[in-house]
C-alpha cells in the first residue's frame, strides 16, 4: 500500500511538473544528455541546415523580402527556441504559410519597401508576445476546437497566392506591382503576359526539369540546395558566356542580391502607437497561425514515436523564437514539417540537433552570402512554386469537401475569401463560420412526443391527439442548454404548454449539458409563464453539477426542493418515478395521460433507443 500511494505521489507530481510552463528547461532538457546522442544530433543538425539555408532564401522570396531575413530568421529560430523548448521533436524556422500571410499583410496594408522593412521587426515582436502570453495562459489546447476545414482552406488559398507570386519572376514579366490576393496577382500577371523574357522562361525550365529528376530519383538528397547549385553554375559559365560569344549582350537575367553578413545586426523594434494599433491583427492572425502549424507537427511526430508533447511548453518556445528574430532581423517563426521529419529521420535526439542546425546556417550566411549573387531569381521562384504545388494536398480537399455540408461550407468560406481577400481575413473568416456551424449543431435541445398505448406499452403519436382530460407530459431535454439553446429551449417549451389540457411538466434533465447563467435565466422565464398558465414545473434525473448551478443561482429554491428530483445511475426510472409520483400527488385524485416528449427530427433508431 505504501509503494502504491508513493507510485501515485510521483505520478501526480510528474503531471503537475509537465503542466507547468518552464521559462528555463534548457538544463533539465540536456540532463541525462549521453557522448552516443552527439552523433546524430550533429548528423540531424548538418542535414536540417542544408535545407534551411535555401530554404529561408525561398521563404524570404514569398514574404517579399531581401532573402536574407528568411537565412537570419532561419538561424535565430533555430538557436533560440531549443533554450525554451522540453522536447526535440519541432524544428522551427520560417515556413510557407506565415511567410504567404507577412506578404498578404503588408500587401493590404499598402506597406512597401523601406518601411516595410521598418515595421517587419515589430510584427514579429507582436507575433512572439502573443504567442508565449498564451502560452503562459495554457491556450494550447485551445486550438483542437479550431477545425481542420479552415486550415485546409486557408493552405490551399495560400499555395495558389505563393505560385501566382512567383510565375512572374518564373516568366520575367515586368509586373507594376504585387497583388495582395490570388485575384489581384492574376490580374497584374495578365495585363503584363507580353512582357515575358524568353531567356529566364528557357532558365526556369532547366530549373523545374532537373528538380523534378532529382525529387523522382534521389528523394532522400538535399534537391533544394543541388538544383541551386548547379542552375547557378549553369547559367553563370554557360548561358552568360554564350549570350556575350554570340550576341554582343548580357541575357539580362536577374541574380538575387548577394549577402553581407558583416552588417548583420541588432535591430529594436519601433513601438510607436500607430504601429501597434495598425500590427494588431495581422500579428494576431499569423500568431494563431504559428500556433496550429507548430503544435499540430509536434502532436503528429510525438504520436509517431510515442513520445509526450508538452504543448504550452512548445507554444512558449516558439514564441521566444519569434521575439528573438524580432531582433536579429529575421522573419515569422513556425514549426517546420519539413525540417521537423528531416531531424527525426536523420537520428535527432536532443534540442541540441537544432541548436547545431542554427549555429551551421549562421555560418553558412558569413561564409556563402556573397555568392547568392550568382543565383538566377527564376531559378529560385521555380522551387518556390514546387513548394506551392506541394502545399495542395488533394486528398484533405477531398475529405473535408465530401465528409460534412458543415465541413465543405467552413472550407469554401476560408478557400474563398482567401481568394479575394487578405489572407489574414481568409483565417478569421474560416473560424468565425467554424463556430458558427458549430454552435447551430449544438444549440437545438431534441424532442418527441411518446404515449402509452392500449397495451399500456410506451409508443410514439404520429398524430396530435385532443385530450379532454387533465395530462402530465414528461418532456427529455436532449443536448446543450448553453446561450446558444437557452432561447431556442425556452421557446420550444413554451409552445408544449400551451396545450390547453396540460397541467403539469416534468423536464427529464439527465441529458441536458452545460447549464450557464443564459440557460438559467431561459429556465426562470418558463417558470414564470407556465405560473402565468396555470401550468407546474417538476425536474427529475438532475445531476450533481446541475443541481449546484441551480443553488447558486438562486432557482432551485423557486423551483422548490420538493420539485426536484436527483439522478439515481444505478436506477435511472427511479427519479422520474419520484417526479410522477410528485405530479399525481398535486393532480390530487383527477386521472391523467401520461405522455413523453422528444423531437421529431431524429432518426427511428434513435428514437427506438430512447425509447
């Protein structure tokens, strides 16, 4: 007994440690750290950082931004988040959805250029605050009531804005500017189809031929970086020199910008007033954004290998990492998926796999910046519009647009406002009709109407029958009596006691859920028409919880105690036989017809079941 009660103690304390928000785990993370993890935490670091690198260089193109934040971003995320983080299991960095929703945010805002550059760093700041706010308010687990529609309605929306973004620079249009939305980037692109440069479209489909090869071929290679690689050597030693030989020319093929990471520095947000007030809700959206991709990667990992994911633990982290790029001149941080898997897959043990990572992209900025200068920009936006491709997953279009009305109706909304309109908006209108189709399924309390029949047997009335004697009814309340039903239950119940025979009701409660004050005060009003009516008010089948809703409201004393009747599990007719006991006793000796009601809608099985 003694064992037993110690096993339950640590138990107990073990759960409490792991509700707990650590703002310092990195020492209780690494304890028990062994010489034989070093290996493939290196060998995980050195893999994740040969994707990253171009990877952030691809992220920074989709934001809008000089590419050199999407490398920084990818450095800093990475070194910071393993000093806040309790498990291994994300690797963060700059991704394709908070990337997409920084260029749909600046975009409608109308914010270009230096001062968008001025205003990225409080984003971010903005971004990471919200993020380990909540999480120090434990609001992780609050995104599983967020659907999966939304989410796939807003990364289709966003793959289609990421590729119509990226053809023209896959064409060499000259576009007059960059659409905030798919419809505003289809228009440009059209009025500037005539502008296309056939030496970049002949350069983007080298590119797009020898990363599909590879991807077929050698999937477990780092494609991204090979196809940069030997593109850029391409187009530098061949193409430049033959464009010279033989016309006279350059190919006037535009090259990113190379990168001098000498200038890398640090860089305070501006908190001015108006920025934060015009911040607010793009940071709120990507902030949301941030959250579902990143714990959603790690409870998919943690379910792989039955490991334990602490997501308040997680949110925190990544939003440390958000303020530190805030700093640093980074982007918006999220769970990867990509480099997440890559690490898992490639033998990472500790937080320590991502801290090499970040430390191996922090190099690699010093030491290869400057030959960025040679990577043609088409090549890059080629692979940037692979990665969009990729982002369209049909068979989550296929689930969530056939499974429900509800689901297709929640994912039409999301896909469709994210075609026309700010992809921060797309999100808020795909949860906004989430909770909507949400609370209608839930705020309709059921009802049908059962009698005895000849036999004496229960059996349900197909037709409403004139009763010309006093009549009990006992009516099931089936579902929430939350805000959402409380009106809707009130109503309902008002029109059964209308029939001009009925004088008593009794509520069978054992079904109903969630009582709040709106229900309450629905419930007090009935109770003051059925008195206007002549009419009297029996509950049974209440539970404990319910009946400490009552008490405090004040109602179970104007119900009077001796109306209502507490569920009895062991003998669940017990307490509506009490309750009918109560009605015959206050009908006195008058005969009356018993009657039971439920709602018409549901199915006959149900109903059967009930019954």
């Amino acid at each position: 007994m003694v064992a037993l009660l110690q096993h339950l103690k640590t138990g107990l304390c073990a759960a409490k440690e792991y509700n707990t928000l650590n703002f310092w785990p990195l020492r209780q993370s690494l304890k028990g750290y062994q010489p034989s993890y070093f290996g493939g935490d290196l060998r995980a670091g050195l893999n994740v950082a040969l994707l990253a690198f171009p990877q952030g260089m691809a992220y920074a193109l989709i934001a809008g931004l000089p590419i050199q934040y999407g490398i920084y971003g990818s450095a800093i995320a990475a070194m910071v988040a393993p000093v806040f983080a309790k498990s291994h299991l994300i690797t963060l960095g700059p991704t394709n959805a908070t990337s997409v929703m920084l260029l749909s945010a600046f975009a409608s805002l109308g914010i270009v250029g230096a001062e968008k550059l001025e205003m990225v760093p409080l984003l971010i700041f903005m971004v990471g605050l919200f993020i380990a706010v909540g999480a120090y308010f434990k609001v992780a687990n609050l995104v599983q009531y967020i659907s999966r529609s939304v989410i796939t309605g807003y990364i289709t929306a966003a793959a289609l804005l990421i590729i119509t973004n990226q053809i023209p620079k896959a064409l060499g249009l000259e576009m007059p500017g960059k659409g905030a939305t798919f419809y505003e980037s289809m228009r440009l692109m059209c009025l500037s189809i005539d502008t296309i440069h056939w030496a970049t479209v002949s350069i983007s489909l080298a590119t797009a031929g020898l990363f599909f090869l590879l991807n077929k071929k050698f999937r477990s290679l780092p494609n991204v970086a090979i196809s940069l690689l030997a593109i850029s050597a391409l187009t530098e030693f061949v193409i430049e020199r033959l464009h010279l030989k033989y016309l006279g020319r350059e190919s006037q093929i535009h090259f990113l910008t190379g990168i001098n990471a000498s200038d890398w520095s640090f860089q305070a947000p501006d908190f001015s007033l108006s920025s934060l007030h015009l911040l607010a809700s793009p940071a709120l959206a990507i902030a949301l954004l941030c959250i579902l991709e990143g714990i959603s990667i790690g409870k998919s990992l943690a379910a792989k290998t039955g490991a334990r994911l602490d997501a308040n633990q997680a949110m925190f982290s990544i939003g440390m990492a958000n303020i530190g790029c805030a700093f640093f001149s980074g982007m918006p941080a999220s769970g990867s998926l990509t480099r997440s898997t890559l690490s898992a897959t490639s033998g990472g043990h500790t937080v320590l796999a991502s801290y090499i990572s970040g430390v191996i992209v922090f190099i690699g900025a010093f030491a290869l910046g400057t030959f960025t200068q040679y990577i043609p920009q088409c090549t890059l936006a080629v692979l940037v519009i692979a990665i969009g491709i990729s982002l369209i997953n049909k068979h989550a279009i296929h689930i969530v647009t056939r499974t429900t009305k509800s689901d297709a109706a929640v994912f039409t909304a999301t896909f469709g406002s994210g075609l026309f309109m700010p992809l921060d908006t797309a999100i808020y209108v795909g949860v906004g009709t989430s909770i909507m189709l949400f609370l209608k399924k839930v705020a309709r309390p059921e009802m049908v109407e059962y009698t005895f029949n000849e036999e004496g047997q229960l059996a349900e009335m197909n037709e409403r029958e004139q009763r010309s004697v006093p009549q009990v009814s006992i009516v099931h309340v089936e579902g929430e009596l939350f805000f959402g039903a409380a009106d809707l239950f009130r109503d309902q119940m008002r029109r059964i006691c209308e029939e001009p025979n009925l004088k008593i009701v009794v509520l069978k409660m054992r079904n109903a859920h969630n009582l709040d004050a709106t229900g309450v005060m629905a419930l007090e009003e009935l109770l003051l028409y059925m008195e206007e009516k002549g009419r009297y008010l029996i509950l049974s089948e209440v539970k404990a919880n319910m009946i400490q809703v009552l008490k405090k409201s004040g109602l179970y004393f104007k119900i009077e105690e001796r109306n209502i009747f507490t569920d009895v599990p062991s003998n669940p007719t017990m307490s509506t036989a009490k309750a009918l006991k109560r009605a015959k006793e206050h009908l006195g000796d008058t005969q009356a017809d018993v009657s039971i009601y439920v709602d018409p809608v549901r199915d006959k099985t149900k109903q059967g079941e009930r019954a």
